[in-house]
C-alpha cells in the first residue's frame, strides 16, 4: 500500500502504476457532470474556478446527506466515462488526479500520459466503507446542484487502486490480458 498526500506532484505520480493499491490522505474535490461542465464552462468564458485546482483530485461522487453523528453519507464513486468530455480541459489547467469507476477512453488516457494526471479507482458498492475516511466535507460551489455541489472533503486512509498511469499503462486491459493468458502461463 502506497500513501499518498495531496496535494498531488509529478513526483508523486511518477511512483505510481498502474495496480498499486494506494492510501490517499489530504483533500479531494468532489464533482460530477454537471459541475465539471459549469466548471469547463468558466474556463472557456476566462474566468477562475471556485477552488485551486493545481494538483487536485477530483473525486466522481455526489455523497448522501449524512446521519446526525456523521460528517457524510454514503460517498460510493460514480461511473468515470460521464466526465471523459471534460478530464483533458481541467488536466490542461491543473488537475493531476481523478477518482471514479469503469474504464476512460482513449483521448482521456493519451492526456493523462500528456499532462502527467492518474486515474483512481474506488471500490464500488463500498460507500458506507469510503464514507469513514471522510473527516470533513464543505460545499465550494454550485450549491443549488444539492449532492451534487463540488466539495471539499478532507480525507484520511482514503483507499484507491491506481487505473491508469502516467505512462498509458490501464489495469483494466492489465487483468484482461493476464485472464486471457492464464494464470499459469504469464511468467
């Protein structure tokens, strides 16, 4: 298990590959895609975004409202390939994580080798379990989205499996070859 704190440097990615189980401590901004188009939206306008994106991560969830004794309900990834129209622009202005499930396309994965940026997975149907390595959640924008409004969430232990890497390699073509081979036939 890797650890890992953001904010995310070239680095810190350049450690990572594609398998490495990582633990993520810091802060991560949550958006979905609605946001990322208002976000995207801004930037072709000129104007700044709500928060500093450099080094960020942007977690692809919109939480639940959370139980009294709670800081946030359950926050389970959503699929990663709704915000593929606008990963590269925001990787072009700073962002250098994403966290999210399923596969990215092609144009995604050739500007996260471009850009020096990470693909993240969460384990899905583990929300409730992702939930208590949140220890803090603030809205920074867009609070009329409801669970969808970008947050900040100060996290810790924050557990991930590295997708994509800055060198193109993507876990989930890793596995299908490695299934296809054999476990037997792959030394």
């Amino acid at each position: 298990m890797k650890k890992i704190t953001t904010p995310l440097t070239d680095d810190i990615i350049a450690d990572l590959s594609a398998g490495d189980q990582v633990s993520i401590s810091g802060y991560l901004y949550t958006a979905r895609d609605v946001a990322h188009k208002r976000l995207v939206d801004l930037l072709d306008e000129g104007k700044e975004l709500p928060f500093n994106i450099e080094g960020s991560i942007i977690y692809y969830v919109g939480p639940s409202p959370s139980k009294p004794s709670a800081v946030v309900g359950s926050a389970g990834p959503t699929t990663s390939y709704r915000m593929d129209a606008y990963a590269e622009r925001l990787m072009d202005v700073g962002m250098k994580g994403m966290i999210g499930k399923g596969k990215r396309a092609d144009n995604v994965v050739q500007a996260m080798i471009n850009y020096r940026a990470i693909y993240f997975a969460a384990i899905g149907g583990a929300a409730a379990l992702i939930a208590k390595s949140i220890r803090s959640v603030e809205i920074v924008a867009y609070k009329d989205l409801g669970p969808e409004s970008i947050r900040r969430m100060e996290v810790e232990d924050f557990r991930c499996v590295v997708i994509n890497d800055i060198s193109g390699k993507d876990l989930y073509e890793i596995g299908q070859s490695e299934y296809q081979i054999g476990p037997d036939k792959t030394n």
